[in-house]
C-alpha cells in the first residue's frame, strides 16, 4: 500500500533565495485539496522568527490549506519588514493555491539577518508543478547544509481503515530544539479533531525532535506542523487513536533519527538512556545534558574511554543522582555500578565509541523515570562549516 496520503500535492522549484542564481531547488509547495485541521509547535527562543510568528496567527485562526516553504534565508531578525515579508509569502501561495492567505503556513530556514528576496520566491511559486509524490524534491528544496533529503512515508491499518502519513524535514546544524534552523511537515489523510492534533504533536516532539541534539543551538526558526485533511473518510478513535498517535510519534522519531545522522560534520550518533530518575522530566534532563556535553561528545568522537564525562554530565544536569547507587553502561560494558568504577576492558570501550552508533546507559539511582536523547559527536568539520556558512 502507499505511504503517500490522499489529497496532498506537492513540488519545488528555484528561486535563487540566497544568491539571486537559480542553482538548487529552494522553495517548495505542499497543498491539500481541502482545509485541513493543522496543529505545530515552535522555537522557544525569545528571538523568533517572522514565519513562526505568522503561522502560528494563521494556525489559531482555523484550517490551514498549504505549507510555502524557502531555504536559504531564515527571515529571522529582519524587523518589522520580516513580518510583511512572510505575509507577502504566503500570500503569493495562496493565490497559486486558490485559497486564504490565512490558510497557508509558511516557514523558512537559512541565514539569520537577511531580508528575504519575495519577489523572486513569490514568482518561482509560480513555476511549481505540484504532484501527489514529489515529497523528496521538496524535502530538497528545505535544505540548508544537510547533505541529503529527509522524506518518509508511513501507513497505518486501523480498525476503521488505513491512513496514510508522510513527514518531510531538514536539520543538520543549530540543532537543539526546544519546540514546543529545524523544520518538519507531517501530513496524514486521517480525520482528526483539533484537540486530538495539538496533543498528538506537543506529545511526538518532546518524543522526537525535542530528544535530539547536534550542537546545543536552538533556532529562531524551530517548526513541526501536523496537517490532517480527513481525506481517507477514517476518523481514529478510542484504540485507533491511540495506534494513530504512536504512528505519528514514530515517524517523527524517523525523522529526528535522519536528522541528527545527517547533522554537521557528524561521524558518530549515541543515544543516551537514562533510567532510575526520580521522574521521567528528570530522565529527560539528564539525558538532554549529556547529548549536549561537549566533553562527552569530544571524548566520543576521538574514541576516548573517558566514562566520568558521562557521569559528571548527569550531576550537574539539575536531575537528583544519588552516586552512591548510580551506574554507566557504554553498550554492555559497565563502567561504573552502584557508586563503584568497575575495572573494565578501555580497548573495548575505545570500540564502541569508534561505531558509527553509540550506546550508553544511566541509572541515577533514585526512582524509576526514565527517557531517552540522541546526540552526536563533535568534529573539526563541525567547526569548519559553521566557520565558513555565510561565505
């Protein structure tokens, strides 16, 4: 069966956003043939972004018909021309549409401080052919310095019937979401209620998106939207409801997974598990500061078997530790248990950190909340693309 949801098209074109060339695909369309019930989360970041800032008015008002999308210039502190600017954006969209400009998100991601070309965006929305399965052009044209598109479709069998979802998004650097320069776009043919979609969403961020780090940044630009059109005629309920958000949840943890593999300059992923919290806000704490240690992500990526950065991580996270109980786990080998540093084999550590995935695993000893993040190691290409990425 297709993982391409009924009534959704999509495509992309060049504008030259960034640069005036038409070099990349770099805008791109995603349209419902219908109004759909919309939900999202943003950026955190007390410097937001003019597209989250218009989205989210166009989301409270009601039914949102497309998402329009650039790359290249974030449109983040650009005054209060910025704001005219992603209003002129998604009314550009909407003429190609037919519908409200309030029926259309827009979001873009790119360089911070620059005024966005709309001219040159509003008449490449123009050339897009829209297409019911053209999700990985546009997934392209969301790139920054990602080195490959993010698209993936998923189907879910339900009691009432299936439902299609597919999930679009980009990440490779300021990666550190706190949402509720990342962007993801999950579209679904089930019929949804609003109340349901807003939960759904908030619950499959802080599952996915908000459990990953590339380099502790968080962008002015932050979006996840979820767009449910009722295409299918399949309205989830009771258990089917529960199997639709799992379905949601786990392809936003995909996505999140494809991201932080992608992020900038990155050899290595580790996922970090965190249990014995003495709740699960505080599992998720822990495992946040240590994904985002620099020490720990250093020791990593030069295969360093040095396990305290691990530990010291945790204690200073704000979560409670009792170290006494407290044990780190690299893959199976346990370094140090129930308070104590257990003798251990630091060649086979040095092979663990030298895999491409990396597990660890923290017990802090103080109850049964647990959680789980994914970071990445921190490499001398980090620094060179972020030493580099205006010029």
């Amino acid at each position: 069966m297709t993982a391409e949801p009924i009534g959704f098209r999509v495509g992309a074109a060049m504008a030259g956003v960034k640069t005036g060339k038409r070099e990349r695909l770099d805008v791109a369309l995603v349209v419902s043939d219908r109004p759909c019930t919309a939900a999202g989360v943003f950026t955190t970041n007390q410097v937001i972004a003019a597209p989250c800032i218009v989205t989210r008015r166009h989301l409270e008002r009601g039914a949102i018909r497309a998402i329009a999308v650039n790359s290249g210039i974030a449109n983040a502190c650009t005054g209060d021309q910025g704001e005219k600017d992603a209003i002129a954006m998604a009314e550009a969209a909407a003429k190609v549409v037919g519908c409200s400009p309030y029926e259309v998100a827009v979001a873009s991601t790119g360089v911070i401080g620059w005024p966005l070309p709309v001219d040159r965006i509003a008449k490449a929305f123009g050339e897009i052919e829209l297409r019911e399965n053209n999700w990985n052009e546009a997934a392209r044209a969301m790139m920054t310095t990602d080195t490959k598109p993010k698209s993936i479709g998923v189907t879910l069998d339900l009691g009432a019937g299936v439902v299609r979802l597919h999930g679009i998004a980009k990440g490779a650097g300021m990666i550190h979401p706190n949402m509720a320069t990342l962007l993801a776009f999950v579209m679904t043919d089930a019929e949804i209620e609003a109340a349901d979609l807003r939960r759904i969403v908030a619950a499959a961020a802080d599952a996915s998106f908000n459990a990953i780090s590339v380099d502790g940044d968080t962008s002015t630009n932050d979006t996840l939207l979820l767009l449910a059109n009722g295409a299918s005629g399949v309205r989830p309920r009771e258990s089917d409801l529960v199997t639709f958000e799992s379905g949601v949840r786990g392809l936003c943890e995909m996505l999140a997974g494809a991201i932080v593999a992608d992020g900038e300059g990155v050899t290595r992923v580790f996922e970090v598990k965190v249990s014995g919290a003495v709740s699960d806000a505080d599992a998720r704490l822990a495992a946040r500061t240590i994904t985002t240690s620099n020490l720990v992500k250093t020791a990593i990526h030069g295969a360093d078997p040095n396990w305290g950065r691990i530990l010291a991580a945790a204690g200073r996270s704000g979560a409670k530790v009792d170290q006494s109980r407290a044990t780190v786990r690299i893959a199976d080998i346990a370094v140090f248990e129930r308070g104590k540093p257990r003798a251990f084999d630091a060649d086979a550590v040095r092979l663990v950190f030298s895999q491409k995935d990396v597990a660890i695993g923290v017990d802090l000893g103080v109850g049964h909340g647990h959680a789980r993040a994914w970071g990445t190691d921190l490499s001398e290409e980090y620094v060179r693309i972020n030493a580099e990425y205006t010029t």
